[in-house]
C-alpha cells in the first residue's frame, strides 16, 4: 500500500485524535484543526473519515506484515514467539497514538469497510503467530492440550488486555518492562509440561 507523507502525517493525527477524543472526536473539522491545516486541504488527502481509518488500519497492517517478516526465522519457537510480541510491543512504545485503532472495540462498528480493515490487522497477526505456535506443539515446547486456534487466541488476548491497561493508564506505565512480564506469563501458561 502506497501512501504519500502528508497522507501518513494525517493518519497519525488521527490516531492522536481517536487517543485523546474517541470516535466521537475524530472530526474532519477536528483534525484540520489539530493538523493546522483546512478541512479542505484533508479533503485533498481523503474522501471522508472512513476512508481516514480505513488508510490508517491498512497502513498499520502492511507496517506489521513488514516488520513481523523480517524477524530472524533460525530462532527457536519460543525465542520467535518472544520475538513477535516484542516487535509489537517496540512499535506501539513508539507510537502509542495508533494502540486506540488496533486495539479499539467498536471503532466504527456498523462500517464494513472498517471491520475488513480491522480484520485484516489480525489476520496479519495470526499469519505470524500461527506457523510459531504450531512449530512448537510439533515440537513438544507448547501444549498440544488445547488448539492452536485456541492458544493464538489466548496469547492475543491476552496483549491486546495490556495494550488497553497501558491506553487507560493513559501511557505512564512502561510498557517493555510490562510487556515482558505479560510474555514470560504466557509462555509459563502454554509451554508443554
């Protein structure tokens, strides 16, 4: 996906905008405002709101493919399960603002186009996860008791519960040292006995 910088620059104000204001407040007239700029010059950008998530959702989807694809595939299944949530965990350290469109329930919940673009996020993620998870049930180093599906779905659960603890905290706790914590949890929980 191609998007100029002026299109990124206004999809990371958005994302300020949806942390500090909701759904509710991500306005056009709002961001113009944030941004500095016209409500006509947005316009130039996107077409309307919508089309604003919907470029944001995919952007972060593509920057996740990207970055979770050139993680070092020799590593042991624990070591590249390690390594999938730090990656995460190091991009949204980084930009905290985008955590409130990935990890939102009900972000424009009635636009289909939104929840193709919201599903298209996890699925991004469960391409990374799954291929991990099921190496090591092969492999005896994670429970084969449960199903894969089921243990993908735990573990994102399970950081999608810390990333929205460290949004409510409004960003103040550290979120690697955190992280870390939640990850080493999870393998102790799914690791073979």
């Amino acid at each position: 996906m191609e998007i100029t910088p002026r299109q990124l620059e206004i999809i990371e104000a958005a994302g300020r905008t949806l942390t500090t204001s909701g759904v509710s407040g991500l306005t056009i007239k709002n961001l113009a405002k944030e941004m500095h700029f016209s409500e006509s010059a947005i316009y130039r950008h996107f077409a309307s709101k919508e089309d604003i998530v919907v470029t944001m959702l995919n952007y972060l989807s593509d920057d996740a493919d990207k970055r979770l694809s050139n993680l070092p595939s020799s590593r042991s299944p624990e070591e590249k399960f390690m390594d999938i949530f730090r990656e995460q965990i190091r991009f949204f350290r980084l930009n905290p603002h985008f955590v409130v469109a990935v990890f939102s329930d009900g972000l424009m919940e009635d636009n289909k186009r939104v929840n193709e673009a919201i599903l298209k996020v996890l699925n991004v993620k469960m391409k990374h996860l799954m291929p991990v998870i099921m190496e090591g049930q092969q492999k005896g180093v994670f429970t084969n008791t449960i199903t894969t599906d089921e243990l993908i779905h735990i573990v994102m659960g399970a950081f999608k519960l810390q990333m929205f603890k460290w949004r409510m905290a409004n960003f103040q706790f550290d979120i690697v040292r955190n992280g870390e914590n939640m990850l080493q949890s999870m393998l102790t929980l799914i690791k073979a006995d």
